[in-house]
C-alpha cells in the first residue's frame, strides 16, 4: 500500500494519519524523508508532527551530523503514547492484555471458561480490562480489539463443534463490549489478528506476502498479500482448516464434511488423539497432513514464507515442525531464497492480543478515505481538546 498524502484542507486528519502510518512502518524517520513518501510539503509535514508531538504520540532524536548541516530529527513513534486492550475469546476461556503503541504487552491475564457465552464473556473481559488499566492510570486508552474464532456469516456451518463458539450468533459484539468497557470497540478473527500481529510485530515483519498457518483449538490459517491480510468477500479467505484432506475420513459436526483438516491437525484433535496414542503417536499421524497443508499452501499462492503459529504447547509446535520435514516439492522450492519455505513462530497466545490490539489501533489510528474532517471529532486530537477544556 502507498501513503499518500492529500492538499485539501478538509484533508488534515486523513494526512495527519498518513504521517502517523509512514512513521510507524518506517520509523526511525526524517521529515523530508516522509514529505518525499507521501508527497506532501515539508512545511505541511513538519507541521503534523508538531501536532503529533503536542499529542505525545511520537518523538523525536537529533541524529549525528553528517558533514555540514543541520543534523535530522529521527522520528519514531512513542510507544507510552496510546494503549489498547485486546482480547480474545474462544471455547477455553477468554484472555485480555493491555498493549501499547508498539504492541508491546504490559499486563496479561486470562480466565479458563468452558465456551463462555457472550454475557460472561463480556462481564469478564470488562472484569479484567478495568484491573489492567490501573498499569497505566494517565495512559490513552485508543479502544478494544476482540479476536474471536472464524468463520463468519456461514450459514451452512453449524457453530455447535467443539472447535466454534455456541450462542454467538447474532449478537451485536462490538456494540455489547463497548458498553461493557466504555471503549471503541472492534472485532475481527482470530487468525486474521495472529497474522496481523506477524506482519507488524513478528516473522512476517519484512515480508509482503506470506501465509499464517494458525493451530488453534481449530486451525485456521490467512494470507497476507500486498502486505496487508486478504478479507476475501467474508472475512474467510483462507481458511484451510474446513479443506477435506482426507477422503471419507472423521465428520467434522463445525461444518458438516467428511475429513477436514482439523480433525486431524489442531489443538483440538491434539487433546482428544494425544489421549489416546501419546504425544509423539499424535505428531507422527498429523505430520503428513501439515506437510500436504504446506505443498497446497505453496501451489496456491506462492508465499514467501509460511509462518506457522499457534496455541499448542512450545514443545509440541517444535516436533510437529521438525516432523514434517523434508518438505514436497513444490512451486516454492528454489535455490535463490531469501527465506525459508517453512517459518515456526512460538508467539501463540501474545500474537492473538496484539493482534487484537492491533485492531484497535488500525481503526483508529490508520489512514482511510472518509476519515472526519473535523479536528474536535478526530481522536488523535484528544489531549488538546482535554487542554482545551480544561
Ligand atoms: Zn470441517
């Protein structure tokens, strides 16, 4: 995606989030650098971080000089500067951390909860977000950002599986956790918030294009292409695990096929098979299936990389990733890469919540055509209005 800045006035929140945007990913950054990427003056640059400075949301370090000159002002963003919560809820409990600007995690704390319903699940998310904003009492809290296991909108699937959320349907999610928090509240899938949480703060970091295989209670994986995590028509591009990969094989009661793929390859089928064939029996059957999940993955996109996450224990992610080597060959097998084919990333459950935050903050913060022109309605302008007022 290319940044770039607009000359009309009304314009001003929307470039003010242009600049914010180019600093977070480019950041350590000059202003003439930014002005040359999003195509605006200096003067008008320099003025947005004059703003975003007042509004503590980045800061700014004299670089060394280098010959004659003026030395530049590196701009980064200033991670104390704003804070989300994100949450995650699925069909063992519900987690909620308090992340800041860089998606670091302050404080973290979960709940076991046998498929929570939505009124306890909002209960105890507003439970705990309360507790955890007391870790930064004077700090700007930007909104909530929930993950919650896919798919959505499916009118074929069930929602009654071991591996999906019972009693969600049609409830107003967002609406219902604002009121329980008094934050802007937003939702987004699981796995979608994992692979956000890659590209922005993990293994995806540098890459474009990539694949997030997730084994979560159920497995899910999203492709982000062009940087940015591909939505398909639903929000459900992706979604490997519902792929039958075994003829005739175990009913899958989420969606109603034959042989799905996290029957077998899943946290899910982790605990229900390790029971009955041990840990490394269980590995040894999901193996083939994860390295037949690659090859399609592979032949289908041509990732740069497949980052593989997800909630099963450490030591668990490492074997099954060792055991499905050697790779098929496939579409991806090159002797001029730059990265592996196959990328294990242990972040898990932290992915997830900053990932969720992350959702919070994209919200908020990025820059999308129709943003409000009005500065007292723009909440990146909040601290001068509090001034203002006060
Ligand atoms: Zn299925």
């Amino acid at each position: 995606m290319s940044l770039r800045g607009t000359n009309q006035e009304s314009g001003r929140p929307y470039n003010r989030r242009i600049v914010l945007e180019t600093i977070r990913l480019h950041g350590p950054i000059a202003r003439g650098e930014i002005a040359r990427r999003v195509g605006l003056t200096v003067q008008t640059v320099s003025t947005i971080i004059r703003e975003l400075e007042l509004q503590d949301f980045i800061k700014g370090a004299r670089e060394e000089p280098k010959g004659r000159g003026y030395p530049a002002t590196a701009l980064t963003l200033n991670p104390e500067g704003g804070f989300a919560i994100g949450a995650n809820v699925s069909p063992i409990g519900v987690d909620v951390a308090l992340i800041n600007l860089a998606g670091d995690i302050i404080g973290q704390e979960g709940r076991e909860i046998v498929n929570p319903d939505p009124d306890r699940a909002f209960a105890e998310i507003a439970r705990i977000a309360a507790g955890l904003r007391r870790l930064r009492p004077a700090g700007r809290m930007l909104g909530l950002g929930m993950a919650m296991p896919g798919p959505f909108d499916v009118e074929a699937m069930s929602f009654v599986g071991p591996t999906t959320l019972q009693g969600w349907k049609d409830v107003p999610i967002a609406e219902r956790l604002a009121a329980a928090t008094g934050l802007p509240a937003f939702v987004g899938g699981d796995v979608a918030s994992a692979a956000l949480s890659e590209r922005l703060y993990g293994a995806g970091r540098n890459l474009q294009e990539f694949y997030y295989l997730y084994l979560g209670v159920g497995t899910g994986g999203r492709l982000v292409h062009g940087g940015q995590v591909l939505r398909g028509a639903r929000g459900n591009a992706g979604e490997i695990g519902h792929v039958p990969f075994i003829p005739d094989g175990e009913y899958c009661p989420s969606c109603g096929n034959r042989g799905c793929l996290e029957r077998y390859l899943s946290v899910e089928a982790f605990d229900r098979r390790s029971k009955i064939v041990g840990e490394d029996g269980w590995i040894k059957e999901a193996a083939p299936l994860l390295r037949t999940a690659i090859l399609a993955i592979e032949n289908l996109f041509d990732p740069e990389t497949i980052i593989f996450g997800g909630l099963a224990p450490e030591g668990v992610m490492k074997k099954l990733a060792r055991a499905a080597e050697p790779l098929l060959p496939s579409v991806s097998e090159r002797r001029d890469r730059k990265v592996p084919r196959f990328t294990l990333s242990i972040t898990g459950k932290a992915a997830l919540l900053r990932g969720a935050a992350a959702l919070a903050f994209s919200n908020v913060l990025a820059p999308r055509i129709g943003t409000s022109g009005d500065d007292d309605n723009d909440p990146l302008m909040q601290k001068s209005k509090a001034e203002k007022a006060a």
